[in-house]
C-alpha cells in the first residue's frame, strides 16, 4: 500500500471512530436524561422527595455506562475483524 494510501486510510478510520464516540456519548446523555426526567415526573406525580429522581438518575447512570461497554466492545470486535492492520 502506498504511502498516500495508507494516510488515506488512516485519516478515514479515524474520522469513523470520532463519529461512533460522539454519537455513543450523545446516547449515553440521552439515557441519563431521560432516567432524571422520568425520575422529576415520577416525583411529582406521587408528591414525594426527590427519591425517583435520585433512584432513577443513577439507574439512568447505570444503564448508559452498561450501554457504552457493550457498544464499544461490539465496535472493538467487529473492527478488528476483516481488517488487516499493516502499519
């Protein structure tokens, strides 16, 4: 592989990571907020303490780091695969 190629691919591979991780991140913060609204409507519906958006945010927490682990572990394994890396 050529010289210009190889920085071709490189530039490429990176650009791919830099979109899965930011759209991982996006995820990631859309569960978490969606755990801590639920968790405020929660609240207010049963007219308690902020128990529910305490209890679901961390569940919301959970749930996104849970999220993140599996998707960059099914990104790491299918990346390494049919690619080979010559460099």
């Amino acid at each position: 592989m050529s010289q210009p190629a190889k920085k071709k691919a490189h530039y490429t591979r990176s650009l791919n990571n830099y979109a899965r991780y930011s759209g991982l991140a996006f995820e990631m913060l859309f569960i978490i907020a969606a755990g801590a609204f639920g968790g405020v409507k929660l609240d207010e519906w049963l007219h308690t303490n902020p128990i529910f958006t305490l209890v679901c945010s961390l569940l919301g927490v959970t749930i996104a780091i849970y999220a993140a682990i599996r998707d960059t572990l099914h990104l790491n394994h299918h990346s390494n695969h049919g690619e080979n890396n010559t460099d």
